[in-house]
C-alpha cells in the first residue's frame, strides 16, 4: 500500500478471498478523505463488480497468480479509481453484458472510461462527492 497526497494505490491477487482486502482499503481510504457511508458503498458496489468480474472472466490460467493493481484518487471534488489488470485485452463498455454488470456501475459512477495500456487493461471510474 502506498499512501500519497489524496491517493492510495495497493495490489490484490486473482483471488476472490480478496475482496474484503479490498473493501477495507477503500474503507480506510474513504474515512481518511471524510467521505461518507453513501459514497463508501457506492464506490464498494461499484469496485467489488469490476475486480470479480476481472477474476471470474479475464483469466484463464487457472492456478496462475496474476496482480490487479488499483489505485484511489480523492481530488475534493470526485474519486478517481484505476484497476489495471494483465488480463486478456477486454472493453467491458463495448460489449454486450448479460449480466448487467456494466449498466449497474453506471448508475453507481458519474464516469466510465477504459484504455488499453502496455498490454494491461485500464478502468477508470469517476464519482463526484
């Protein structure tokens, strides 16, 4: 975990047993930055769809351990999240999503984008606080 000026950045593994490491560091994260319990269980709901998604789809290689990297900014006026993984080259917002995944964390974010970065994916997520 590397704490900076309004920014957390840590690694969680291709491990489902990892997302309540994940909801404690965006906890600590949201506490340390005043935000409250709406915008923590937004961000929670919004991050914990991404990273199973990510786990449960992107990688094949069963028994490989792989990093999925995020990192938290909080410029007082929005909360930026970027998960990269080095899954294969998927755009969730291009694709069709029988689950409805997708449509869920649009309602819970103000913004959406990917990019594909030195053979990583690369979701940011907005939300105005």
């Amino acid at each position: 975990m590397t704490p900076g000026h309004g920014t957390l950045s840590f690694e969680l593994t291709n491990d489902l047993a990892e997302m309540s490491v994940l909801a404690e560091h965006l906890e600590q994260f949201c506490a340390g930055h005043g935000l409250g319990p709406e915008v923590f269980s937004q961000l929670n709901l919004a991050l914990d769809e991404i990273v199973t998604h990510i786990i449960a789809h992107g990688y094949r290689d069963e028994g490989r351990e792989h990093r999925i990297r995020i990192t938290l900014a909080h410029d007082g006026a929005s909360v930026t999240a970027r998960i990269e993984d080095d899954a294969a080259a998927f755009d969730p917002l291009e694709r069709d999503d029988p689950t409805q995944g997708i449509n869920l964390l649009k309602t819970l974010v103000d913004e959406v984008t990917y990019s594909r970065e030195r053979g990583h994916n690369a979701l940011i997520v907005r939300k105005t606080v």
